[in-house]
C-alpha cells in the first residue's frame, strides 16, 4: 500500500516536471509578465494617490488672457479659474480615476472620491454661472455656450467608455472656453457676467447646503445620538413619513475615508472658485464690507489641504488616545460653513 502511494506520487511529480518542461517558456513569460505588471501597478498606485497642488488664481487668469490676447473682463477670472479646476480634474496625475476599470485605477479609493468632490463643486458652479451669473433677470435668455457646459459635466462620473465620462467633460470644458472667447470680446454683447451681491447669495446657498451635509457625515464618523429637528420652527410643517425623534447617526467605517476625501476635494475646489470670486466681485465685497469674511473662509478652506501624514484615516474616539482624522476635518467645514452663512448675512444688506 505504501509503495502505491509513493508510485502515485512520483508519477505526479514526473507530470508536473513534463508539463511544466513543455510549455515553460510561455509560463515563465506570462509569470514574469504578471509580476512586472503588479510592480508597475503598484508604483503607479502610489504616484497616481497624490493629490493636486493649490495654484495660483489670479496669475493663471493673466496667464490665459495673455495667451487669448484679450484683458480680463468682469467674469473672467471666474470662469478661467472654473476651467482650470475642471483641467485638473481631468488631466492631473494619473488622468481621471473614477471610470477605471483596470489596475492601478480600479483598486484605488481616495483620489475618486477626491474627484467626485471636485466635481460636484464644478458642477454646482457651473449650473449657477448658466441660470444666474450670466443673466440679467429670471426672464432673460439662456447662454448658448453654457446651456451645452451644465449637462456635459453632470454627466455620469463612471461611465468607462461609449461614451467616457471624460470625452464628455471635454466637451463642457470646450463650452467653457467657447463662452470665456466670447465675454472676453467686447464685439459680442450676448455674453455676459454679472457680478451681482444676489448672484453670489444664491450660489453660496448651494455651498453651504454641501458643506452642511459633508459636515455631518464627517461628525457622525464616531456615532452620535441626534435628536430629530426637521420640523423645527414651523408648527404646520409635515413630512412624507414618520422618523424617529431620537436617532443615532454614524457613518459607517468602510466609508470613513471616502467622506474624508470627497471633503478634501470639495474644499480644493471651493478654494480655488471663492479666490476667484474676490477678484471679480471685489467691488461688491468692499461696498458690503465683506471682503475679509471671504477671505476667512478661504483660509479655512485651504486649512483642509495639509498633509495627511498618517498611512489611513484614523478613527479615535473624540478625546481618546488616537486622532480623528474626520472630525478635524469636519471642525474646519463647519467653520467655513458659518463663515458662509455670515457673508450671505452681509451680502443682503443694502
């Protein structure tokens, strides 16, 4: 019986060695192929997880007017900086991540989530620039230019081919540039920007309702009991279906660092918009008095920008032994976030 089993054995050994002998070649190609492939993968995992750099505003704007030949109008700087946010959106390391569907881009996490903060924040704007910036009244007419930019960038972020969600914000990039071409030139009346205090209250309270909802994912990653206040302050008010008055509200830990980061990405872009926002509506701001309440928004803004030294988003309790990436996040959102609400305050006063 013991001699079977060690024939059966040596038998299968010889069937390996004949099989591997064989064909090794192709084997030790495709082995070696695979290793070198997980390397680079590897390698370009790690580049491709860093982040933009801050840029800066105003000289970006000269740089395209110069280049265009024209000088910055009102709205210039605004919408150069828009374009520039979506560009690096669309071409900083590694390309655009969230429609990759092959290593190293599948198995990255944060920087699509960075992404999909970026582009919301591009998104809100550019919405705002087509039904307000650009128009004199509610029944004024539309911009040909960004009638075509607003649902080009709201389209699907995932889409991986047929068409890509990057060939489509190309072409609302081009609509952009299209409008910019024409506000630049003083022969073509029909494109405008109106740098209006009623204008920039209505597109900071789209800003604020995104860094109130991104404040309270990021506070809720510890867990915290939360009363129900959504009928609060009208006694008539009702709601679709009944909730809870006392909830707890947690986000859950796989999902820890993709708030972190769709928060960064918000706050990148907000930075970059609202320096833009203080060239071009400067006048407004002095008349309001308001200028150094941007300016504190901003700084807490670009506060969220340090480097993260830590290799993960920590998760500590809130006064225990290890840090809490998240809520020192969510401390900087909220104070912009109030810092927005007083501006608004500020910019409704005659």
């Amino acid at each position: 019986m013991k001699g079977q089993l060690q024939n059966k054995i040596l038998d299968m050994r010889e069937r390996l060695q004949d099989w591997w002998t064989d064909g090794g070649v192709v084997r030790s190609a495709v082995l070696l192929g695979l290793v070198v492939y997980l390397l680079v993968c590897i390698v370009l995992g790690f580049l491709w997880s860093s982040e933009p750099d801050m840029f800066p505003v105003r000289e970006r704007a000269m740089q395209r007017a110069e280049a265009m030949g024209v000088e910055p109008v009102v709205g210039f700087t605004t919408t150069a900086t828009l374009m520039e946010v979506t560009a690096a959106l669309l071409n900083k390391q590694g390309g655009y991540l969230s429609n990759d569907v092959f290593p190293p881009g599948l198995w990255l996490d944060n920087i699509p989530n960075w992404e999909y903060g970026v582009l919301i924040q591009v998104r809100d704007f550019t919405r705002a620039l087509r039904k307000d910036f650009s128009r004199s009244q509610s029944q004024s007419t539309e911009d040909k230019d960004l009638s075509v930019a607003e649902p080009q960038l709201h389209f699907d972020n995932n889409s991986w081919a047929v068409p890509s969600s990057e060939a489509e914000y190309e072409r609302g990039l081009k609509a952009l540039d299209n409008y910019l071409h024409r506000l630049a030139d003083p022969k073509e009346p029909t494109a405008q920007f109106y740098a209006r205090a009623d204008n920039l209250r209505q597109w900071l309270f789209d800003v604020e309702t995104r860094l109130g909802s991104l404040s309270q994912r990021l506070s809720a990653s510890v867990g915290k009991r939360r009363l129900n206040t959504d009928l609060a302050g009208d006694s008539a008010a009702s709601q679709s279906t009944p909730a809870d008055y006392d909830q707890e509200v947690k986000t859950p830990w796989t999902q820890l660092d993709d708030v972190f980061y769709e928060a960064r990405g918000t706050a990148w872009a907000l930075s970059h918009i609202l320096r833009a926002i203080e060239v071009d509506f400067r006048d407004v701001l002095d008349k309001k008095n308001a200028l150094v309440s941007l300016r504190q928004i901003i700084r807490e803004l670009e506060a969220t920008q340090e480097p993260l030294w830590a290799p993960m988003i920590l998760n500590g309790s809130g006064f225990g032994l290890f840090a809490n990436h998240s809520l020192v996040m969510a401390s900087y959102i909220s104070r912009a976030n109030a810092a927005i609400l007083d501006l608004r305050e500020l910019l409704s006063q005659g």
